[in-house]
C-alpha cells in the first residue's frame, strides 16, 4: 500500500515551518537590510544541490519558562554537511529571526553533533555566527551547551581545520568559539565582536568608547589581531572561505591539495633581479618578491590588516602548495616585535598541523628595540617563533635576501632551527649584528684615531661585511645551502620542495612540548 497522504501531508507542513524560519516578514526585513538568511549562507557556501541537512525538526525544551508556546524552527540553528571544490564540509549557519539566534540546549547540541561527525569523519568544520547570546530562559543550561561547544572546538583543533565566520553579533562568551578556531573572517558591516561592550565598559570603567573601536571588523584585523579576514559583505565572505578551503588539507593525515605541475620549472626570472635595490641601505617590497615568486602571483594572505612587518599567508609554487611567511623592510624596516612574533607563530603551527610546507623570506636588522617592547615581553612573543619553527616537521625552505642579524635570524629558522634547505642572494648578510654597529664595538680605537673617522669607519664596515657576515662564509662553513642569483628563486625553491615533500622526522616522544604563550 502507499504511504498515508496524511503523513506526508505532515512531513511537508513540518518543513515549511521549517525552512520559513522566523517568518517572511522577519526574512524581508535581513533581505532589506542585505542580509542573507542562514540557509542562504549555506546554499552560498556549498556546491548546488549537496546540502544534507541535520537535525531539521530539533526543538527546544518548551518546559523553559518563557518558551511553553513559542516555536523556534531547527532551534535556530541550520546544521549540516555539503561539498566545496569537490570536498565534504561541515557547516552550521545560526539564524537570528528565530529567537535571535540564542543558544539553547538543543541549539548548541546541533552543533556539537555536527562538530562530533566532523571530526569522526575528518571533514573540515565551518559556522556562521550570529546571535544574541545564551538563552536566558534556559540560564545555566544555555551556558552548558556554549561549554560543550568549546570543549569540541579544542577536540577538532589540530584534527580538520576550523574557520568560523563573523556575520552579525557575536558576543561575551560566544566569542570564544570563533576564538578557539583556525581561522575568522568578519563582515565589514552587520558584525560585531565583543566580551564587554560600550555600555558595560562604561558602568565598569566610566569609558566611553564605540562600538567601532572595539568590535568593528577594521579593529580586530588591525589593532587585536583577534580575526584573519575582512569580508566587504556576506557574499565576499563566502568566497573567502571557499578560497582558504582550497588551499587546505581536509584533516591531519591527508595531504594538502597539491596540483604539481608535470615537471619543475627550473627558467631563470631576470625581473626578481631587478627587485634588489641598488643602495643596501633601501628597502625591498617583499610584496613584490612574493608576486613573482608564487604561480600567477596569487597570493592568499592571512592578517593583511595586522602586524604588517611579518607577511604570511598561502599560495602555490609550481602546484605545491605552501603557507609563506616574510619579513616586510618597508614596515619596521623588517624587524619582529610582539605582534608579528604572534602572528607568525601561530600560522607556522598551523602549517605544520595540516602538512603545508614552509618557504620563508628573510631580510631581517633584528627584534624591535625599545621599552615598550620590552616591558611588553618581547623576549617570550618573540619565543614563539623560535619554538614554532624547532617544533615544525614539514618541509622548511628559507631564503635569505638580505639582512638577517642575531637572534633574529634564528627566529626566521636558519638551518639550526631545522630549516631544510637554506639559501642566500648575493647581497645577503648574516651576522651577530650590521656592520656598522659591528665596527664601533670592535674597532673603536681605530676609527678614534684616524683622520677622517667617517672614512675609516665606512671602510672597516666594508671589511666586515666581506670577512664576517657575507653568504660565502656562511656556505664555507655548511650554515647555509647555497649562494643563489634572485633569478634563480623561483626554479630553486620549486626544486626543493618536490624533493623534500617525502620528508620524514621523528621527535622524542611527548604530549606536546610548552610554547612560550
């Protein structure tokens, strides 16, 4: 017999309530205000026709005060897994016209659920943030539920990568999840991210200050470093996860997705030459390296907005991919201070975590002097990247183009601190410090006693350049591979990465070692 016309009757009433949400007129008003709804992030998100929803008549516990007669569809939550470029995500997109997208028990059990089944399967796990908060009625069972969802975020971190989106508010402990993830992308309007907000500093502190100045978008990616990307609305924040997702690995044992090319490139690239200014002394656009030294000069860079002295993000080198992290001479002139150490560490952890190979650029006077630095803890932040680099086993591939001087060139792995392969341009120093300095500490009586100091001091530097810090007595003594044209770069670094992708390293056995945090 076919099935009761009568139960598919209420099949389909139960999915309309469903998919209507919380209601056209609350629909029409996000669409007014050029919002997309949450299952139109998710149809946006994943590939036409591959959405296999969960939990799409999960409901509250209506026993909670305040919600025996209300209706809250899917919860508020859309929870689900689909494909992008070819590949299963998960992803949960919170709905803010049921209820303000507030979460509850089953609300924040959805999640977890989903989260649960990405990590199982090894999938990569995205959210679309977007709520009031902690469901009052369900007091400290909304609160549970925020608690079960961190626990899961710090289960999947190092398992498949994260990425949440910032699409409206997210505030006070709702935070903490896109914290606890890989990566943040937050639209420039329409979102917020706060612990405190103006009001509460104000009763707190007596402070006045905007939102703008702390849970805009412009401030986390430039000021907090608190997110990685800035999306112009919800459509370019769609596209930079699809973006980011193609250069990632689906989870920690699968290689990332590599598209080498039939054979390595080995063509000499005369315009890299002509990057390299004439005057030692003026400073080089690492932008400009980086363009011709990735496929196409598309460059995929993480925290633009942030620490702009440390240059970091992704791309391919002749198919392979690689996560780049430079210094940057026209900011800083290059050197680390604490934000960029921060910055840096925690993507070369990333990348080591997901299998993505490390090419590092290095022109590099040393860490930022100066009290505030100082007092700021310098010595710990820039820690981070001597500990990130020694504890990274994938494939280390460092060019060193210019400068690169004390401790700051092992900060930027040198081959001590486990750099595979590592070569220098023609123009390259290493060195304790730069030759200026370097000769008013030795030769100070000299230059005291010469007729024209500034002669003589320019001279003696010019001597010490060749003798103590030139690239060919760094490869005399095996401290660096070889001393290559900036021509060659390109065909080189491509070589080397085919060949050291078969990479194997074994570390002494450990929970995991004690990063200077």
């Amino acid at each position: 017999m076919p099935i009761d016309p009568g139960l598919l009757q209420q099949l389909e009433e139960r999915r309309r309530i469903a998919f209507n949400a919380g209601g056209a007129d609350k629909l029409a008003e996000r669409k007014a205000k050029g919002l997309l709804s949450a299952r139109e992030r998710l149809a946006a998100l994943f590939e036409p026709g591959t959405f296999l929803e969960f939990g799409v008549h999960a409901q509250h516990d209506a026993h909670h005060f305040g919600l025996e007669d209300k209706v809250l569809p899917c919860d508020g939550v859309i929870t689900g897994v689909g494909y992008v470029g070819g590949r299963p995500v998960a992803a949960y997109a919170q709905d803010f016209t049921v209820g303000g997208g507030a979460v509850g028990r089953i609300h924040a059990k959805k999640i977890c659920d989903l989260m649960d089944y990405a990590q199982q399967c090894g999938i990569p796990m995205v959210g679309f943030n977007d709520s009031g908060g902690a469901r009052i009625q369900e007091g400290d069972v909304s609160l549970s539920g925020y608690g079960q969802v961190f626990f899961r975020n710090v289960l999947l971190s190092g398992v498949v990568p994260q990425i949440s989106v910032i699409a409206g508010p997210c505030a006070g402990g709702a935070a903490y999840s896109p914290a606890l993830t890989d990566f943040i992308i937050m639209t420039r309007k329409n979102a917020q991210m706060f612990i405190c907000g103006p009001d509460v500093i104000k009763a707190a502190t007596g402070q006045t200050v905007s939102m703008e100045e702390i849970g805009s978008a412009a401030a986390h990616a430039s000021v907090s470093g608190n997110i990685h990307f800035i999306a112009e609305d919800e459509a370019h924040a769609i596209a930079l996860v699809q973006k980011l997702h193609s250069f990632l690995p689906s989870n920690n044992v699968m290689d990332p997705p590599h598209r080498p090319t039939p054979a390595v490139v080995l063509d000499r690239d005369p315009g890299m030459n002509d990057l390299v200014p004439a005057d030692p002394k003026a400073p080089i656009d690492v932008q400009k390296v980086i363009a011709r030294l990735v496929d196409g000069g598309d460059f995929f860079e993480v925290q633009r907005e942030f620490a702009k002295n440390l240059v970091v993000g992704f791309a391919r080198i002749q198919g392979i991919v690689v996560g780049l992290v430079a210094n940057q001479p026209l900011v800083k002139a290059g050197t680390l201070d604490i934000d960029s150490s921060d910055k840096g560490a925690r993507f070369i952890r990333f990348c080591n975590i997901f299998s993505i190979p490390l090419v590092t650029l290095v022109d590099i006077p040393g860490f930022l002097p100066g009290v505030v630095q100082e007092r700021g803890g310098i010595i710990r932040h820039g820690a981070k990247m001597l500990f990130a680099y020694g504890a990274s086993t994938v494939p280390k591939i460092t060019i060193i183009m210019r400068k690169s001087y004390g401790g700051a060139y092992l900060a930027m792995c040198s081959k001590d601190m486990g750099a595979d392969l590592v070569y220098a341009w023609p123009c390259a120093e290493i060195a304790v410090m730069g030759a200026d300095g370097a000769v008013n500490i030795l030769y100070r009586k000299e230059i005291a006693a010469a007729t024209d100091k500034a002669a003589k001091a320019k001279e003696l530097a010019s001597e010490y350049r060749e003798k103590f810090a030139s690239p060919y007595e760094a490869a005399s003594k095996a401290v660096i591979t070889d001393v290559i044209e900036p021509a060659q770069t390109r065909g080189i670094v491509a070589m080397a990465l085919r060949q050291t992708l078969s990479k194997r390293e074994t570390r002494p056995p450990k929970k995991h070692g004690n990063i200077p945090l």
